[in-house]
C-alpha cells in the first residue's frame, strides 16, 4: 500500500510554509544559517547535486531526517538547491508506530510525499532471535525498499540524514569492531549503479539538529518502538565522543576534517601506498 500526495498551494514568499512557526530569534536564525552553510558545503564539496534531478528524501520522523527535509526545503526555496524533492516513509511495521504523524504533518506544510507500508518487522523479528539488535538487518531491509521507490519515482538519489556524528561514530565503529578505516561516504553509488546514496548533513553535528528540532517542534516519532536499542556499539562510541568533547571542545570538528585529510603513505595499508617501491633515491620514489 502505498500513498503520494501533491503539495499545497501557498501565498507565503518569505519562506518555504515549513518554517512559517520557526522562532524569529537572533539565535535560532544564527542556528538555521550555520546548518544551511554547512549543508552547502557538503553538497558543493561533494558535488552532489545536478539541475534537473529528482531526489527521494527520506524520512523516519526522527529529529534528522526532519532536520534534512527542511534544510534542503529552505536551499531550495532560496534559489539554491536545483533539484525536485520527494519525501518519503515507508512504515516497516513497527509495534504502535503512529501512522497518521508523518502523512498529517507533510499535508499541512505542502511537501509533496509517498507514504508505503512494507511489513519488514515481522521479517526482522523472525530471523533474529528475541533480544537481539535487530538495526543492521532493519536498516538493509529498509534501504532495499528504498532504492526501489526511488527507482518508481525516476529519483536518480537517495537522500539520508546521516550527520557528522554518524560519520565519526561509525568510523570509530568500524576501527575498533571491524579492523577498518572507513565511514559512511557522504556520496555513493548503490550496487545494482542506478541511485546515488546523499548524505548533505555530512558537517552538520547532532546537538545542532537537535536544537534546530526542538525550534521547529517537528512531530518527531521515536526510534526505540521495537526495543532493541539498548546496549548499541554506537552507543558507546557516542558516549566516547562526548567524553573527548568535553574534555578538548571542537575536536569532533577536526575529526571530519581528518577523514577529509588522508595520507596514505603514513599508514600501513599496501594496497594504498607502494611501500614496496620506495627508495632512498628521491628520483626513483613512487
């Protein structure tokens, strides 16, 4: 079952309606400009955007997801962001999942929208015994079904609300558990080669997005209604994260521009860097 509806007219020239309640202080609007400039950046420096596309924005009706629609509304409202904007939920089925918030909230701030009900919960639930995590497999079910709504609705990209603290945290993750450098890539393309996987919050931090939520009063619906949040690695990465925070304030800041920063002959992987090849002879080095 699936569901599209088309925008809503509106008389409002100052701003998309989404933020037609948004706060009038000094504060939030220094807030708004800091997460659109660093949205922009991520776009520009990642060259992801194109004039003429269609993108499927998707939306969990968590704080980030919120987050990203209506900085890429806002972009796009102010001449910025050539591109048409789908938003998308698709309800997996979960326990007491509040149907009605996202379609209501869409609807009443013009935002064209495709609500699909796929039950990948019940798969989920009957592939992993009780108590287990069941994020990872959720996350692929859903990112599938994702990729073929995007492919229904001619969208050449994915967009997730994937921000700097993700990033960190799986990169921490992946460095720790998996014995691994790698993050989440604020662009890639899927296997199959025809949707492009965007990440534009790449720079914009997790306590920044909250606050901009709270401003909004977006209707969030929370990520913990299957109850299989407690005790995540990512958990303990976030809280290491803030631990390090804390105690050397704007570090996460210089920990994206690391990754963005590497230098393959200072580490140890061969497939990267010819160690091999190197020679004390500055003419013969690789």
């Amino acid at each position: 079952m699936n569901m599209i509806v088309a925008p809503a007219e509106t008389e409002d020239a100052g701003s998309h309606p989404l933020f037609q309640a948004a706060p009038k202080s000094v504060e939030f609007n220094k807030l708004r400009k800091r997460l659109l400039r660093n949205a922009r950046q991520a776009m520009d420096d990642f060259a992801m955007a194109t004039p003429g596309q269609r993108w499927l924005v998707a939306l969990s009706g968590g704080k980030d997801s919120y987050g990203l629609l209506a900085l890429l509304l806002d972009l796009k409202w102010r001449g910025m962001l050539p591109v048409e904007l789908l938003a998308c939920n698709l309800d997996q089925g979960q326990p007491n999942f509040p149907k009605h918030v996202l379609p209501d909230y869409l609807a009443s701030v013009g935002v064209p929208h495709r609500i699909e009900y796929r039950d990948t919960f019940s798969i989920v639930t009957d592939k992993l015994p009780q108590g287990s995590t069941y994020c990872s497999l959720c996350s692929r079910l859903r990112r599938g079904h994702l990729y073929r709504i995007a492919r229904e609705e001619g969208c050449s990209a994915l967009v997730l609300g994937h921000h700097r603290d993700d990033i960190l945290e799986t990169f921490f993750m992946n460095l720790f558990h998996g014995g691994r450098m790698a993050a989440m890539p604020p662009k890639l393309v899927n296997d199959d080669g025809d949707v492009m996987v965007l990440r534009p919050l790449a720079y914009c931090g997790e306590k920044d997005l909250a606050r901009f939520a709270d401003a909004m009063r977006f209707p969030i619906i929370p990520c913990d209604l299957c109850g299989s949040q407690e005790g995540l690695q990512r958990n303990a990465m976030k809280a290491m994260l803030d631990d390090i925070e804390a105690r050397m304030p704007g570090r996460r800041d210089t920990m994206i521009r690391a990754l963005a920063n590497v230098r393959p002959s200072h580490l140890l992987d061969r497939k990267l860097f010819d160690f091999a090849a190197l020679s004390s002879r500055p003419d013969e080095n690789p």
